[in-house]
C-alpha cells in the first residue's frame, strides 16, 4: 500500500505541476510582453516630448538648452540615459555615462535619421539590457536636422518576471504539499481502511470464526471481489460444519446426510446416467429491476434438496421460466448454467403464454387438483378448457424433456409434483428406456372423494406411466393404490406396494419430506439467544408481551389460520392471566391470489385477526401480530428462535416443513410445536403436542400446556424431534427417492424388479 501511495502522490504532483508551470509560462509570456508594450510607449512618449524641445534648441544652435534639457530628462524613472545627435550621428549632447558608441546603437540612429521614423529595439548595452528609441529631429522646413536616443534600462522587466516566477514556484510547493496530504487521506479512507477491515473479515471466514460482514461502503470497488468470496466462504463454512458434524457423527458411530454425501450417494446410483429433474417453480429467477437484471432463489426446500443432486452429476432442470428477466438470459436453446455464481448444471426454461398458466396452474392445478386432494371443505372447480392447458402443458414439458434428453442411454427423470400427473405417461410412451419417478408432494385423498374428478381415468393412467410414485406418508399411498384399484384396470400389488397396468409396474412408496438440518451450533456461538431475540422481535414489532407464539404459512385455506386464531382467543378467554401476556404471531405470505378463493380466504383471516385483537387488545400489547408478506429464510428463522410456541394448524397437509423447520432452528432446545394430527410432519415428530385443529377449545389448552410446560420436559421433546429431523433430513430424503428409483429394474417382472419398500424409506 506503501508504494501505492508514493506512486499515487509522484504521479499526482509531476502531473500537476507540469500543468501549472505550462500554464505559468504562458502567464509569464504575457506580462513580459505587456510590460514591453508599456515601456516602448513610455518611450515613445518621452521621445515625443523631447522631441519638440530638441527641435526649437537645435534650430537656434542652443548648446546650454540642449544640455539642460537632457539633464532635465535624465532622472526619470528607469531610463538610463538621453542623446541628441546632429544629421551625422555626431554627438551634441549625451546623459553622461551613457554609451552610445555600440554599433547596434549607432545602426539604429542612423536608420531612423536616414529613413525619417522612430525605430525602436531591446537590446544589449554592454552587460545591461536595454530598450533603445531613436527619432529624428526636424527643422522648421520638416527636414531632417538630427537624431535623438531615448535609452531605458530593461532590469525592471527582468526583476518582475522574477517575483512571478518565485510565486509560481510557492504556489506549486504548496499545491504538492495539498496533493500528498488528500492522496494519503484518500488511500487511507478508500482504500487502506476497507482493505483493512475486509482482510479481517476474509480472515474470520478462513479461520472459521464469528465474522460480521463489513458495511457496503467498504465494498465499493471491492465488490466484484466480495461478490467471489461470499459464495466461496459459505461452502467452506458448510463443508467445514459438515466436517465438524461427521467427526462427531463418527465418534458417535452415527452417520448424518448431508449435500455432500447426498452428491456422492448421487453419483454412485447414477453410474453414468444423467438425471432430469422437472418442476413448476424454477430454481433461479431472473428479473429486472432498475435497468439491472437481478437473479432470485425461491425460498423452497426443494431447491436446498435438488441442487446438490444435480450439481453432483451435472444434470438438468426443466421448470417454468416465471421472470420478466428470464428470456433474456437464456442461450437459443432455453438453457442457462446455474447457479449463477458457479454454474454446475443447466437450467432448461420452458415458456407458457398467460392463457396456459392460467388454465394449467391456477385453474386445473390449484383450483382443481389442490382442493380435491386436501379434505379442507373447498369445493374443487373442474373447468374443460383448464383442462385442455393442462394437458398441453404437461405436452410441452414432455418435449422440452425429449430435447434435453435425446441420444442419453440411461436417463433418470424425478418429477415434482401435482402439476405434472400426465408427464409420466407422455414420457415413457416416447422414451421406454427412461427411468422416471414423480414425487406428489401433497395428500392422495380416499377414492371416494377423487372419484368427483371428471379426469379420474386420465390422470391416474398418466402418473402410472411413472415406474415410481413418491408420497410422503403410507396412508397417501394406500389411498391411491385404493383408488387405482377401484377406478382403473389395473392389478395392485398390496404386498409390494406396486401396480401392474398395461404390462408396466408402477412402485408406489412413501419418502417423508424433510428439511436442511444445519448442525448443532452451541448457542453461545449464535449471535443472539432466543431471550434477546425476542425483545429484538417485539422492539421491531412495537409491541409488548411476555410469551411468543409463532406460525408460518402461504395464506392458505388448507393451513387451518382461522382456526388456530380462534385457539388463541379461547386460550385468552379460558386463561385471561395471560392477557396483555401472550401474543401470536402469523408470518403470511400471499399465496395464489388470483384465485378467488384465496383472495377470500386472505380476506377473512384479516378480519378475524382484527376481530380478536378489538376484543383483547390493551395498551401495547396485542393478542395476534399478522404479517402479511413474503419474509427471507432469515427472518422466518429469527420468528423460530424468538418463539416459546410454533403453531401448526393444518386441517391437511402432505407433510408441513415448517413443524420440522421450528424444530431444526431451535438449537437451544427450548420450544413447544403444537402439531395438527392431519400433516403428514404429525407421525414423525411424536414428541409435539398433537392436535385437532377442528377443535378449537382443545388446540387452546395445548398452548396453555405449552406454555406451562416444564423446562426439563420441553428440553426433552425438543430434544427427541430434533434427532429424527437430524436424522431423516431433507438430503436423507433426496438420497432415498434417487436411490429407491435407482434401485428397481426396468423389466417387467415384478418379482425381479421391486424396490423393498422398507429399505428404501421410514414406514410410515
Ligand atoms: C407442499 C405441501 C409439503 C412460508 N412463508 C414464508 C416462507 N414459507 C415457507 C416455510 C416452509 C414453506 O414455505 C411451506 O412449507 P409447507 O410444508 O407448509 O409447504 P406447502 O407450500 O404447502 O407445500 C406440503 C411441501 O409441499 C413439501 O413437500 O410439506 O405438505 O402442501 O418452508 O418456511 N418462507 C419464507 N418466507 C415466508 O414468508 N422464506
């Protein structure tokens, strides 16, 4: 940084002081050049004026008025002298000591005397500079009768260039002075500093110790290189917990999924297979904001399971292009290397005009398939011409896949969820040889309810085209092998869990959904314990309270909102000592809203969230908090943290995250979940207090039991659940269904070519 400076400031101070002596030299021209112009009229004037007199003395042979004239000019300001001449230069009178006599000189009087005009010149007398004028002398004919010089000595004009050139000379001192002093100010605030503070930082990243990042001034032109290690930092920060978690997990003879070991499980079942993942929602989502085109990770559990899968093998990931940014960032073949800062595999965009997600996405899929396969008492609307999108998009994703899929031997397709029942089918008809899973991330309702749908046949003959149906609990399973078997022609398998139809046999097994459990961070390395993180929570709030409640959902009618406010005001009413005491607090994000239901729906849970706090509501404190937008994975964990309870209400749900996600953010293993009996999350995590969440009066108690609970028990629970999520983590879950799909062969004998449903998964 040393030499940095000092070529900064040399630099610097050449490069101004060149400008200021150019500059100089020319202002020093011109007053040179002035003073020369005053001096030759000055001259000029005197000689005018002498002239005269001369004249008049000269005409009468006046020797003494001549000399006396001379004498009389003599003292004037820097003239050197005075000499009047007669028609042959001869002198007739000269200042004395005045030398004359030089060549120049006499050059110059005889000139003007012969050629009858002032002359005048600088130039040289002896050792001084001098300016000279010679003018004739006329008679009263006008004939030339003589000459006189007008000497000016010139030093003055010498002296003045000098004393400017001796300011010029302190200015630019003190110029360079100014320079050097700015420049090192300027390294030391811009460049020392930060670089200072950002190598400490770097230095806590590599040390692994507690690193707060420093402010986004000290970035500046640092950025592009913040912007590398950022990413860099967090794997090694990951790859170091996980080497951390494995180290334990060896010496406690347990062994922890985790992305990496997923990548190498990964890369073992697939052999030289490549795999295809296909979902709705992209992973990355290009969009453009401020004439910049920002790039966006969907909060999504799927993502933190795939990635790793896919970044593992290389492979591809065919999903609606949803950004306004996302065309543009595509190659002519719709694909695009992600992740964005260190691209592993391709993201395949398929674009759907606003009529296809209309009728495909929020018609069919949400208004229709969502409602039919979750009992929460919304009617299902089955439109044809939605139908008719659904059908063609699930056609549009089947040759998007074929594109990417052409000329692989083995490939290996996982396809995610309800939007895509035809997908299976409409694949393997094209291409045998694939192996393809779909993974049905909500409930399979009984056959009685999903005989309303008018396309029963079509799609249950569509996903069997699948040679594996993922659930994510046994009784999702059982149901829709109940419904094959009343509803299509087919022969079910109950002892293998598997269908034969039309000579294909379709596995039908359950792989319960996790999330990422980061480790088991002492909390004294956290940066705030659950205490200070909800005073921070109710500072922010502007609210006052005592005890915390927490729940996190889309504004969904299937999440059961509605009913566990109602839980919290007849908690309220049966326990009024906690009034002014607790307060709950709702993470909403809207969800769907285009559909009218769930434009209802949110509706209602705003006014009910109002009802309740008019009737409580007391100074500063308030019975529920509804925060109605989309929040970062950050702040839902700090709510997580903050919170003595987690409510989870669902009147249905495939599994629930967020049951498993409150029980992996509480490493200080404090905190009650109160668990709807209905999610799937219910039988796996035994240790939370069950609910129904149709009965109000009941899931009020379970928060007055949550609160009251002792904090050896609570420790005690929480510890439990928090082993099992650890244990069946979302990458557990990933390595199960790869592996399960992995495992069966793709002959038609069932006998050969089954998967055992309890090796592959939990049973459920
Ligand atoms: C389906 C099935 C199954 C919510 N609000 C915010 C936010 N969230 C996150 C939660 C959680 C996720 O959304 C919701 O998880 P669910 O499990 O309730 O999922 P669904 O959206 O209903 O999805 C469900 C799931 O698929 C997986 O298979 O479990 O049964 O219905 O992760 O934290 N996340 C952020 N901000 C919010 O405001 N960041």
């Amino acid at each position: 940084m040393r030499i940095l400076s000092w070529r900064l400031i040399v630099a610097l101070i050449i490069g101004v002081s060149l400008v200021s002596l150019a500059s100089s030299w020319y202002e020093v021209q011109a007053q040179k050049d002035a003073l020369r112009r005053d001096l030759d009229h000055k001259a000029e004037t005197l000689g005018e004026s002498l002239a005269g007199t001369a004249e008049l003395y000269l005409a009468t042979q006046d020797h003494a008025g001549l000399e006396q004239l001379v004498e009389h000019f003599s003292n004037r300001e820097h003239l050197a002298g005075i000499g009047v001449y007669g028609r042959d230069q001869s002198a007739l009178v000269v200042t004395p000591g005045l030398n004359t006599s030089l060549p120049g000189i006499t050059q110059l009087l005889k000139d003007s005397i012969r050629d009858n005009r002032n002359i005048s010149a600088f130039t040289r007398l002896r050792f001084k500079r001098v300016h000279v004028l010679a003018a004739p002398l006329h008679g009263t004919d006008k004939t030339v009768i003589g000459g006189i010089l007008v000497v000016h000595d010139t030093g003055y004009i010498r002296t003045e260039i000098f004393r400017i050139w001796s300011r010029v000379f302190v200015r630019i001192a003190i110029q360079v002075l100014v320079i050097a002093a700015i420049t090192l100010l300027i390294v030391r605030w811009s460049l020392t500093g930060p670089v200072a503070r950002v190598a400490v930082w770097m230095r806590a990243l590599r040390t692994g110790q507690h690193a707060v990042r420093p402010a986004a001034t000290d970035f500046d032109f640092l950025f592009p290189l913040a912007r590398e290690v950022a990413p860099l930092a967090e794997s090694m920060q990951r790859a170091r917990a996980a080497a951390v978690v494995e180290a334990g997990l060896r010496n406690a003879n347990e062994s922890q999924w985790t992305a990496e070991r997923l990548a190498d499980h990964v890369r073992n079942r697939l052999g030289g297979s490549s795999l295809f993942v296909v979902s709705n929602r992209e992973p990355y989502i290009h969009s453009r904001r401020d004439n910049s085109v920002t790039v966006t990770v969907p909060a999504s559990g799927l993502v933190t399971a795939i990635e790793p899968i896919l970044c593992a093998c290389n492979g591809t990931w065919v999903a609606h292009g949803s950004g306004d940014a996302d065309a543009e960032t595509v190659d002519a073949h719709d694909r695009i290397k992600v992740p964005p800062e260190e691209p592993r595999y391709t993201l395949r965009r398929v674009w759907l005009s606003r009529e296809q997600e209309e009728g495909y996405y929020y018609g069919f899929a949400n208004e229709g398939l969502w409602p039919l396969c979750h009992i929460a008492h919304a009617r299902p609307i089955f439109r044809a011409s939605d139908w008719e999108h659904y059908y063609d998009v699930n056609q549009k994703f089947a040759d998007a896949l074929i594109q990417e899929i052409a000329g692989q031997e083995n490939p290996v397709v996982l396809i995610q969820d309800y939007h895509f029942a035809l997908l299976p089918r409409m694949l393997k008809e094209r291409l045998p040889h694939a192996r393809v899973a779909i993974f049905w991330h909500i409930p399979w309702p009984t056959p009685e309810s999903f005989e309303i749908c008018p396309w029963q046949r079509e799609l249950l003959d569509g996903l069997l085209g699948a040679d594996l149906i993922g659930f994510h609990v046994r009784s999702h399973c059982n149901n829709f092998l109940n419904t094959v078997d009343r509803i299509l022609e087919s022969r079910v398998d109950w002892e293998h869990f598997s269908v034969k139809r039309k000579d294909h046999l379709t596995s039908v097994l359950p792989f319960p959904i996790s999330v990422e459990f980061s480790g088991d961070l002492p909390e004294a390395d956290r940066e705030l314990t659950s205490g200070e993180e909800r005073s921070a929570v109710l500072a922010e709030l502007g609210i006052e309270a005592t005890f915390l409640g927490v729940g996190v959902d889309r504004v969904d009618y299937t999440k059961g909102i509605l009913e566990r406010f109602q839980a919290v005001e007849s908690f309220l009413e049966r326990y009024p000592s906690y009034q002014s005491k607790f307060t709950f607090i709702q993470i909403g994000a809207p969800t769907r809203s285009r559909i009218k239901r769930y434009a209802e729906f949110q509706s209602e849970v705003e006014a009910e969230a109002n009802r309740i706090n008019a009737r409580f509501k007391r100074g500063r404190w308030r019975p529920i908090v509804f925060l109605n937008r989309q929040h970062d994975r950050h702040e839902v964990e700090r709510y997580y943290r903050a919170a003595h309870v987690c409510m989870v209400t669902s009147l249905h749900d495939g599994m629930n995250l967020v049951a498993k996600e409150y029980v992996a953010a509480r490493h200080d293993e404090r905190g009650v979940l109160i668990l709807s009996r209905f999610t799937g999350a219910a039988r796996e995590l035994h240790d939370a207090i069950i609910v129904n969440p149709y009965d109000v009066m009941a899931t009020g108690e379970a928060i007055a039991q949550a609160l009251k609970m002792d904090v050896s028990e609570m420790g005690e629970r929480m510890r439990r659940m928090r082993r099992s999520v650890k244990e069946h983590n979302i990458y557990w879950w990933a390595g199960s269904l790869i592996g399960a799909l992995c495992e069966l062969r793709l002959e038609q004998n069932p006998d050969t070519r089954r998967a055992d449903p309890d090796r592959v998964s939990a049973e459920m």
